[in-house]
C-alpha cells in the first residue's frame, strides 16, 4: 500500500468523523475488510477510534448512512476542507490500491464519492476563497453582494447576520417581516431585527445542534427542534422556553411546521417519524410513519392544520390526516431521498426537494406531477413558495438560491455563493428580499433584483 498524505487521528474531531465516514464507504463498498484495510484503519484512527466508529457505521442502514455522511462534510471548517479535500483521493487509495493497482470497481467506489461531495468543484471553491480571503477581514468574505448574480446578470445587494459559530440549518420570518429567526448546529436559536440586521436575543438550551425554527402567534412564539429530539417553545420577549417536549423515542428532530392559528405544530424525524404537536402544552397528538422506510427529512401542516405533509429516504412524500391519521396521499417520482416539503397557502398544491437535484411541484389531490424544475447539481435541501404563490424557491448544496415562475417552471433568478451552501431560505413577506442559511455560519438577507 502507498503512503498515506496524512494520519486523520492528528486532524479535529470533525475532520476525523468525516475522514471515517469516507474510509468506512470505500473498504465497506465490498462487504470484506481485508487484513491489509484493517491494519491501516487502525493506523489512522487508533485501535479504539477504528473499532467504535467501525461499530456506528455498521449499525446504519445504507440510506441512513449517506445522511450521515452528508452531515459529516458539512460538520467540517474550511480549514479541515483545505487540509483534506485535495488528497482525499490520494488518502483513500492509500488503503485500497495494492501492488496491482486499484480494481474497477473500487476506483468507481472513490469516483462515487467524490460526486457525492463534488469534490473538484469544492476544491475550485476552496482554492478561490483562498484568494478572495486575502487582505479582507472575515464579515466581509462572507458577503455575497460580488457573489449573487441573477440569472440575467444583475447583482443583488447582500447584508450578512453573524454570530452563529456552527452551520445555520433553518431560518424563518415573522409574519410582519419585522424579525428574522435561526437555528445552527451550534445549538443556539438567534433572534435579529430585519432592518438593521443587529442579533435581538440568543436562546441557548439546546444539547445538540438545532435542525429547524418556527416563528408562530405573529412573531410572538417560536419553536425549534434538535438532533438529540428536544423540542422548544420560546417567548421571543423573555427569552425563556414555555415548555420542553422530549421526543428522543421519535428520533432527532429534522423539520417543523406551525399551522395559522398556531395551535398544531408538526414533526419529522431521523428515524421515520411524523407527528402533530399540541404548541399550548408541548404533548405529542398523534404520530405517523414507519422506520423501515428511513429517515424523514422535512415536513409541514397545511394552513387549517387538517393535513401533515412529510418526505424521506424512501424517495416520496406523504400526506396524513391529523385527525385520523390516516394516509391520505403518496406523491412518487423522485429518484433519490426528498430533503425539503412545502404545501402552498391554499393547500392545493406541494412543493419537494430531492437528493436527485430537482424541485417537482405536485398537485396535492391527486398526486399528479405538474412540473419539473431542473438546474440545481447538488441536492437541493430548502424549496417554499412566495407570498404571492406566484413563485417558488429553492436552495442546495451547490451554492445557489434559484427561484422559478410556478406556473411556467421558468428560472427567474439564481442566486450563487463563493461561500456558502444553502441548507435554508426563506420569502420576506414583502416578496423582494430572501433570507438564506447555510455552511458559512452566516444569514443572508438578499435584496431581489426582479
């Protein structure tokens, strides 16, 4: 075996999980572990890092490791990206290539996951932060106002939110569009004043990194959710959580929807769970899903809170009746797992997001795709309407926030970012503006040239 670039035990804590999961997909890609993989595993992690993550990974469903992967890359600083990404490929031939050289099917092994990661483009990307970064100070770099272009080659004035210091995964919009609401992996909830961007509280309680925000009551009240199953209700005036609800049974919380009247919240969960929320006392109403379908990855309530709406690694959507808990419809044509869910205003229509790139909007009677909406190249993990239902929007991993005329599936605009990948946007009320979250820590609040 050739040497190895470098040892992943002398990397962070991040890099070293990401460096695991990488390894354990390419010697795991054959069912064996051949004495040779093992004996290097083990010079990379140690005896005990080799076997306890050997163990996690073994225990994971195929579907439920990709996401696991996922958030592993997303997990890592661009410093650890730096480091690691341009001879990551050089680092796990160093375990798999023999005196003969490295088989077909485990080079098509190391070219699989560098298109999961889009490895050479995140090297460009990384390689022209570099540049960019020098002689600038660190709010600045994260700026889009160079990097949002529309698609007709306007540029669109950008103000950055700062003070998370792990990946925001959510963000939301009081209903008067007076304040803007956040979640990140760093487990604190941010509450900031639109106008002049300054941070208005920060709730802190959460254990785990916090996977999705919910403004309700007309900005009043929030609700966030994190990775361990804690859901929180917060009163934006005190900063205090009303109630705690512990759904670690129902798995790690991944998305949350609030009804108009802001009495029923719903659920979605890493495990395959959905549930409704009584949001007066935190209590748990009804649960639907099954675990053997996979992770669900989002979900929402339709706005007279009659119907939950949720999509998972089993690559569809389904609609349930609060009341009965019924299944009501099953929406199918994904090709890979659906990250993001949205019903329109009027209920008549759902919106999805998928690991396979695309955004489909779907008649929500009947199950019948309307439309196809192409251009993302990575997946695609935030997707809403406008205000006006007239347009939606979506955000991805490949750096970009597009939006799209619903009734034609033309692309108005695509917004892309040097820095940044996109796990969340959101509409401003007023419909000109988006507020976006991502890899970079930051918010973005981008004013829209339409």
């Amino acid at each position: 075996m050739r040497k190895a670039p470098f040892i992943a035990k002398d990397m962070s804590i991040e890099a070293r999980k990401f460096l695991y999961a990488a390894a354990f997909w390419a010697v795991a890609a054959d069912e064996e572990l051949k004495k040779e993989e093992q004996e290097w595993l083990v010079e990379q992690f140690g005896e005990e890092g080799m076997t306890k993550s050997l163990n996690e990974f073994v225990s994971l469903e195929s579907s439920r490791f990709f996401e696991v992967f996922d958030n592993c890359a997303r997990a890592m600083s661009e410093d650890d990206q730096r480091r690691i990404y341009p001879r990551l490929e050089q680092w796990l031939r160093s375990c798999l290539e023999s005196d003969s050289g490295l088989p077909e099917s485990e080079q098509q092994v190391i070219q699989k996951l560098k298109d999961r990661l889009q490895l050479e483009d995140e090297i460009g990307r990384l390689s022209g932060s570099n540049a960019i970064n020098a002689g600038r100070s660190p709010v600045q770099t994260l700026s889009l106002a160079s990097g949002a272009r529309s698609s007709s080659g306007g540029s669109c004035e950008t103000r950055i939110l700062s003070g998370h210091t792990g990946e925001v995964t959510s963000v939301d919009v009081s209903r008067d569009g007076k304040y803007v609401l956040s979640g990140a992996e760093d487990g604190t909830v941010r509450l900031w004043d639109f106008e002049t961007g300054d941070a208005v509280k920060v709730f802190k309680g959460h254990e785990a990194g916090v996977g999705d925000v919910r403004f309700f009551l007309g900005g009043r009240r929030a609700v966030s959710g994190d990775r361990f199953g804690q859901i929180r209700l917060w009163n934006m005036e005190t900063g205090k959580a009303e109630w705690t609800s512990d759904q670690k049974k129902l798995g790690g919380i991944t998305g949350l929807a609030v009804d108009s009247e802001g009495k029923s919240g719903a659920f979605s969960s890493d495990i395959g769970m959905a549930g409704v929320l009584d949001l007066g006392k935190g209590n748990v109403v009804r649960t639907f899903g099954e675990k053997k379908r996979g992770a669900l990855h989002d979900v929402d309530i339709s706005m007279d809170g009659r119907f939950v709406l949720a999509g998972g690694d089993d690559k569809s959507l389904r609609i349930w009746d609060t009341a009965s808990g019924s299944e009501r419809m099953v929406f199918e044509g994904h090709e890979d797992g659906v990250i993001s869910v949205c019903f329109s205003s009027d209920g008549k229509q759902v919106l999805s997001g998928s690991r396979d790139n695309s955004v489909r909007l779907w008649n929500a009677d009947t199950g019948e795709e309307l439309r196809l909406f192409g251009g993302h190249t990575f997946s695609v993990y935030s997707v809403s309407f406008s205000p006006d239902g007239l347009r939606v929007m979506s955000a991805g991993w490949d750096h970009t926030v597009k939006i799209w005329d619903a009734r034609t599936g033309v692309q108005k605009i695509s917004l892309e970012s040097l820095n940044s990948r996109f796990s969340s946007a959101v509409f401003h009320p007023g419909g000109r503006h988006v507020i976006a979250g991502g890899s970079d820590k930051a918010v973005h609040v981008i004013s829209l040239v339409l």
